[in-house]
C-alpha cells in the first residue's frame, strides 16, 4: 500500500508540474487568427510554427543558439508578401525570468558584435535603441543595408520585449530606406498589445 501512495504522489506531482510548465494557448498570438484564413493569394503566404528552438527574429550574428538556452515554449508567425515584405511575430516563454534575461542579454551583445556586416559588397548596419515604458526591458532595432556610406534600400525595422519569462518580437522588413521613427509605428502598437495580454501565459511577478 505504502508502495502505491509513493507511485501516486510522484503522478501527482509531475502532473502538477505539466499543467504548470509555461506554455502558449492556441490562437494566443495577436497575428494567429489571420493566419488561419485561407488565403487563395498566390503572393502571399503565412506560416505558422511551434518549435522553442526557432531561431530569434532578431539575430544580427544569424546565430541559430542566439537566446535558446532555457526555452520553454515558442510560437511565431511568419508573413510574406511580394514583392519584398515579411512580417513575424514571435512570442517565448522561458522557465523563469533569468534565462529570459539572459537571453536579452545574449541579443545586445550579439548587436555589438555584428553591428555591421559586409555581403557581396553590400553592408548592413544594426542600430538598436531602449525603449521606456515597455514591459521589464525593451529595444528598437533597425538592420539596413549600405552601399559604402550611402544608405540603400532594404532593411528590417524589429521590437524586442522582455516582460517576466517572457521575450517577443515584432519584426517588418522590406524595402526600407533610411531608418525613420515612423518604420516602427505598427511594431510598437502590436508589442503594446502583446505586453499588456502577456502576463496570462507567463510569470511576471
């Protein structure tokens, strides 16, 4: 009898420990019900994935371990349109505040080391700024490719939020040309919108 108590507790307890492990409820992503349409367009596509290991919307260094380590849950969605234009939304949740941290960390030093890049003698040039206000931490980023010390067209303009366990992106690219703060309009009204919902599914006290 003894024996079958022991067995039972340990049941319970790792249920217990599922049912409270972070994770992300279908159709929680701001951008997941208009991925769901049945889009008939053959310009457009969205895509939806689940995988924790995705790799970070924000990787200057194009590293795929950039700010994997302690990843709990991940969803991001992916919108691309012709004829240059995608947009990604990325929500994760980590198992507790400090890989969540450290993760933030882990992209800051990664756009100080690769705040410039040079490809098939195109530049792109990263620029990230704080954001005040916006969850537990928040950067704006801007990638932009540069012909010499001439601004070209194409770049990517993103905002990275911490709040809790949590880390989301919101991220636009297409042709850009010279970073303006109007680029980041749409990002910062969808982040707002995250931040003030994320606190359902993550820790944040």
């Amino acid at each position: 009898m003894k024996k079958i108590i022991a067995l039972v507790c340990v049941a319970l307890v790792a249920g217990t420990a599922a049912a409270t492990a972070p994770a992300i409820p279908k159709g929680f992503l701001l951008y997941e019900k208009a991925a769901a349409k049945k889009d008939n367009d053959p310009e457009t596509n969205w895509k939806v994935g689940n995988s924790p290991k995705i790799r970070l919307a924000v990787n200057p260094c194009d590293r795929a371990d950039l700010g994997v380590t302690g990843r709990a849950a991940g969803r991001t969605v992916t919108f691309t349109g012709v004829p240059d234009f995608m947009k990604v939304e990325q929500v994760i949740l980590y198992g507790s505040q400090t890989a969540a941290r450290k993760a933030v960390i882990q992209v800051r030093g990664a756009l100080a080391a690769c705040r410039s890049r040079t490809d098939s003698g195109a530049g792109y040039r990263y620029v990230s700024t704080p954001v005040t206000g916006l969850g537990d931490e928040a950067l704006k980023v801007s990638g932009q490719v540069y012909y010499g010390g001439k601004v070209g067209v194409g770049g990517d303009r993103s905002v990275l939020v911490r709040k809790g366990n949590a880390v989301f992106v919101y991220l636009w690219a297409g042709e850009y040309s010279a970073p303006a703060g109007r680029d980041w309009a749409g990002q910062l009204r969808d982040a707002k919108a995250m931040t003030a919902k994320i606190c359902r599914v993550a820790t944040c006290e």
